[in-house]
C-alpha cells in the first residue's frame, strides 16, 4: 500500500467515531498511561475487553509485562488528559491526579468508566499487539465522555436535534 493509501486508509477509519481511553498499569519505571481508542468489549462470560498498542510505543514493554491494566473512559471535560498521555513519554504523571487500585495500577479520577482487569491474552497482530483483559472490577458514572472522530474532538448532540 502506498504512502498516500495508507493516508486514505486512516482518514476512512477515522469516520468511526470512538470513545478515548487512557489505559494504565504499574511499569517497571512506575506508572503508565497511553491514550487510545482501540477499545472494545469481547465477552460478558468471561467478562472480556480489548485494546491495541502499537509495537514502537514507548511503554510497549510496561503492557506486555503488566499482570493488571486499567482502562479509563474519559469524560467530556478531559480532553487535556487524552493529549497528554498521547505523547510519546507515556510515563509523565506530574500534575495528574489519580488513585492507586489493589493491584497497584493507577486509576484516573473523573472518568465516565473504568475496566481494572487481569492480562488474559496477548496476540501479536500486524504492527500493534491487541491486549484482552478480564475484568475484575469496574465503575461507572453519568458523565458525557470524550469522543473522537475525523481525526479530532467531538461532542455528542443528544438525539432529537
């Protein structure tokens, strides 16, 4: 595929609107969290989430190592958070406010959802590697969250209009 279908390519993915997540867990170095929105339940029995992560991320190692990992759904008002855990240092947490689970996976304040889950599967795929969890605990809340489509930010409009 060429440079300018590759192009393309992401531009037509890009018509899918997603949710942003911040994914964390506790790296070697400390705590670590990327911005992604590869995201997606797989099962409710077992209870099964999945995500992506490109194998020339920074923090590769942390998530394949990692035992536990946290998925955060932002909410509406965290789009500086989404930007800052997209940068390529994955392991800046100043100025970030965030709990500690029982697992020692940092979890992120404010969030319309949250997945602690257990590392139950690897597969390597193409140029990303998709991590399933199993979900051991999660929250909710009746925040708006963060949508991404066309390459940048967006708002839900509620139905009707």
């Amino acid at each position: 595929m060429s440079t300018e279908q590759r192009q393309e390519l992401r531009q037509c993915l890009g018509k899918f609107a997603t949710g942003v997540t911040v994914v964390t867990c506790d790296g070697s170095d400390g705590p670590c969290g990327i911005t992604a929105n590869s995201f997606s339940s797989v099962s409710l029995q077992p209870p099964l989430v999945l995500w992506n992560i490109a194998k020339v991320s920074n923090s590769l190692q942390a998530y394949l190592d990692a035992e536990y990992f946290a998925i955060n759904i932002l909410s509406a008002g965290q789009q500086k958070l989404s930007s800052h855990f997209a940068q390529s240092d994955h392991t800046l947490w100043d100025n970030v406010q965030y709990d500690t689970s029982a697992d020692n996976v940092p979890l992120l304040r404010d969030t319309v959802a949250c997945f602690e889950c257990r590392t139950h599967q690897i597969h390597d795929c193409g140029d990303h590697f998709i991590i399933v969890g199993e979900i051991e605990r999660f929250r909710s809340s009746n925040d708006e969250p963060l949508v991404f489509y066309g390459g940048q930010y967006a708002a839900l409009k509620p139905s009707g209009e």
